[in-house]
C-alpha cells in the first residue's frame, strides 16, 4: 500500500513576473489516517510553492492542491526548460515517498539598462565617453548602438561596436565622438546628439530580440574654438606696434645713430687735424723717389684713386721692378681695452714695395669708438666702430708701399661690443686686411 500523487499538467510555461499554476492530487491507498507534507525540487524550487503545504487523508480518499509558480523578473531566472519535481512525503510512511515530475518552460524576456557618462563633454574637435550597458534580461542578447542627431557634423565610433551579453552581464563601450572640422575663432558651439540602445539583430538572435526594447541616451558635445576670442586683440595689438615701429620709430632712430655717428667722426678728426676729405691741414701728403708729390686723397668705399709714384699716394712712374710681383694678403689685429687706444702695424719688408688694392675693416663685436688707417704717414680714412661691422676700400689705381714703411691701424675703444655669443666684450677688436700685389723695389 501507498500514496499516489499526479499533476494536472504535464508541462507548463511560465513567464518572469508572473505566475503560472497546475494542480496536484494526492490519494491515500493506505489502511490508516496518513498526513502529507511537499517538498519541491529542481531549479524551480525557489519560486515554487504548494497550497496547502500539509493534508491529511482517510484511508482511499483524495485531495487536489495547487501547484503555484511566480519567477521573478530576474536575469537569474534564466529562459528555457526547467525540470520540476514535487516530493510527497507521507507522515506515518515516510518511506513511501512519491515524486511527481515535470517540465516548466520559462520565456525569455527582454530587458536593457544603459547610461552616457559624462553627459556633457568639451573639446576642440573629439570627445570621448562612456556608453554602459547591462543585460537585465533571461536570454543571450546581441546588442546594438545607433547614433543621431539633427544634422550631420558629428562622426560616431564604438569599441566593442557589436557586443553580446549573457543575462546580468554588463559591458562598458568605449564612445568617441568627433567633428568634421574645427571652429578656429568664435564662440563654442553645441552639438546634442542621441545613442539609441537595442537589441542586435542578428539571425541567431530571433525575432523577439530584434524587437525588443530600445534606450535612447542625450548627449552634448560641447566644441570650443582653436584661438581664443582674446587672442585676436593681442595679434591686432602687436600688428599695429610692428607698423608703428617700422614707420614711425625705427627711421628716427637710424637717423639719430648716423647723426652720431657723423659728428663722433667730425670730432676726432678736428683733434687729428684732418679736413672733411682725410688731409692733414697743415701739409700734402709726401712722396719720394722720381714722382711728383702725392695728393694725399682719402679713397671712398667701392673704388678711388691713388698714386703711383714713389710714396704712398704718389704718382710717379711706380717703384716696383717690372715683372717681380705676386699677390699678398696681411692682416693686422688690434686688440684695445676699453677707453685705451693700440695701433696694428704691418711694415713692407725691406727691397720690397706693396701694391696695395684692396683693404676690408671688421668690426664683428659692434665695438665702440674710432679706427684710423695710414699708409705710411698718409691718413687713408678715420672712420667710426659703430657705424659698421665689416667695411672694405678698393682701388683700381694701386697705392704703393715702399720698403720699411708700414700700414697701420689706430683703434680708440670707448665701449667694447657685445658678439654673438650674447656677452659683452672686455676689450674692442678690430681686424684689417690688406691686399695687394708684393714686388721687388725697383733700384
């Protein structure tokens, strides 16, 4: 003898957040008064329940209970068939146990959960955010991220693009969000823009799932401008002091310095004696040997006359053996401490005479002060440092040098000059070079 136990239904469908029932009857087959407890198992057990959960039967009587299921709205609830097993334990027979089995199927639902993070985003040309989506539902879900917003400016990309979800997983996509070309001056500008979330669409997916709920999330791209307004102001400004100083001050600057400069030089040569074209004004310059006397003329820069007569500046027959010159080069460097004055020389060696043609005057620290060049006894220039850095004299009519005469270089340093390693000089220098042709006095 024992206890029999049958369910109404043999397979139930159920859908999460609602309830499904069947019925159970229990029939006592026992000679004695049996009462009856239920157990449920499987994985329906902890949304299953029994009503009543205890009866008590006569001996060949029968009772029906109800059988109720209620699975919640849960990812845990997964979608499927579940097996569900009743046990019926009899009170007095606990060794006649019957289990009642059968199928429930659980349908899928679809459920989404998503959030932008941050909303609101600036930047000259690109932003990123966050897009995060979780899977709420029972079933496996592909899902999709669409783009929009009013116009077509902005340029979207999304990493993962496509992602699946397993029921309760979550999954962060990395959202960039870019303009089409920047703003370089101006206000900022905003762009909203809308993530429409869904379900993907792929076959394996089915058709519930393409149609399934969909999240849209607003978003902002806040585009700021390359330069600032301000910017403008400053470049305007700084546009308007180059032309003024080009126009205006840079002319009446460069006319003081040459006015300076001239009178620097009418200067020293009063104290020198000379004239306004480099003559002593006491006497002509001298000569020797069979030509008549030099004139004593300061050469201008680029060209000038000079003599070929026996000294310099002469301009008799010429000194030198026809036939025994060759080009040479000197160059004389005078180094001279500030407020001092030195003179470089260069003598001709003796049964020589210098041609000279060419002379160049460096003055490549911007020093401070005068620089006088003799041939001999013969002033050729007086000239002052700060108006030149490099200065170079030719002839087309050499100036002859005798034997054991010299070419010198008289430097008064006021100020020495800074070069262009950036820091002042501790003493001025000056650098002649003189070029000619050195032949054989003519005996």
């Amino acid at each position: 003898m024992t206890a029999s136990a049958e369910l109404g239904l043999p397979a139930l469908t159920v859908s999460p957040g609602s309830e499904a029932t069947t019925d159970l009857t229990v029939r006592n087959e026992t000679d004695i008064v049996e009462a009856y407890t239920f157990e449920v198992v499987g994985d329906c057990a902890a949304w299953t329940t029994v009503e009543p959960a205890r009866i008590s039967l006569y001996p060949g009587t029968s009772r029906t209970v109800t059988v109720r299921l209620a699975p919640p709205r849960s990812p845990d609830v997964r979608a499927g068939e579940v097996p569900l097993g009743i046990k019926v334990l009899p009170a007095e027979h606990p060794d006649l146990v019957s289990v009642p089995e059968t199928t429930v199927t659980v349908t899928p639902f679809r459920e989404l959960r998503a959030e932008l993070a941050p909303r609101r985003r600036r930047g000259w040309l690109r932003a990123r955010y966050r897009t995060s989506v979780r899977n709420a539902g029972n079933a496996e879900a592909g899902i999709t991220l669409v783009p929009g917003q009013a116009g077509e400016e902005l340029r979207f990309a999304f990493q993962p693009a496509a992602p699946r979800l397993a029921p309760g997983e979550s999954v962060d996509v990395r959202t960039k969000v870019r303009t089409g070309k920047p703003i370089w001056f101006g206000k900022p500008v905003t762009w909203p823009f809308r993530i429409t979330v869904g379900h993907g669409g792929g076959p394996e997916d089915g058709e519930a799932e393409r149609t399934g709920q969909e999240e849209v999330l607003e978003g902002e791209f806040l585009q700021l401008s390359i330069f600032p307004k301000w910017l403008l102001a400053l470049l305007a400004a700084i546009i308007a002091l180059l032309l003024a100083w080009f126009a205006l001050v840079r002319p009446a600057v460069q006319s003081s310095a040459k006015q300076a400069a001239a009178e620097a030089v009418g200067k020293k040569a009063a104290a020198l004696g000379l004239d306004g074209t480099g003559q002593h004004t006491g006497a002509a310059g001298g000569a020797s040997g069979q030509g008549t006397p030099g004139t004593g003329a300061q050469p201008a820069p680029g060209g000038g006359t000079g003599g070929t007569g026996g000294g310099p500046g002469g301009t008799g027959p010429g000194l030198a053996e026809p036939g025994t010159g060759r080009q040479s080069s000197t160059t004389i460097d005078v180094r001279t401490g500030g407020g001092g004055a030195n003179v470089g020389v260069y003598r001709v060696p003796a049964g020589k005479v210098f041609a000279i043609t060419d002379i160049v005057a460096a003055n490549f620290q911007g020093d401070q002060g005068l620089l006088t060049i003799k041939f001999g006894d013969q002033t050729i220039t007086t000239i002052a440092l700060e108006t030149f850095r490099n200065q170079d004299y030719h002839w087309v009519t050499p100036i002859e040098v005798p034997e054991k005469q010299t070419v010198s270089a008289s430097v008064t340093c006021q100020k020495p000059g800074t070069p262009a390693s950036g820091e002042q000089a501790s003493e001025c220098h000056e650098l002649l070079n003189v070029s000619g042709e050195l032949s054989t006095l003519r005996r």
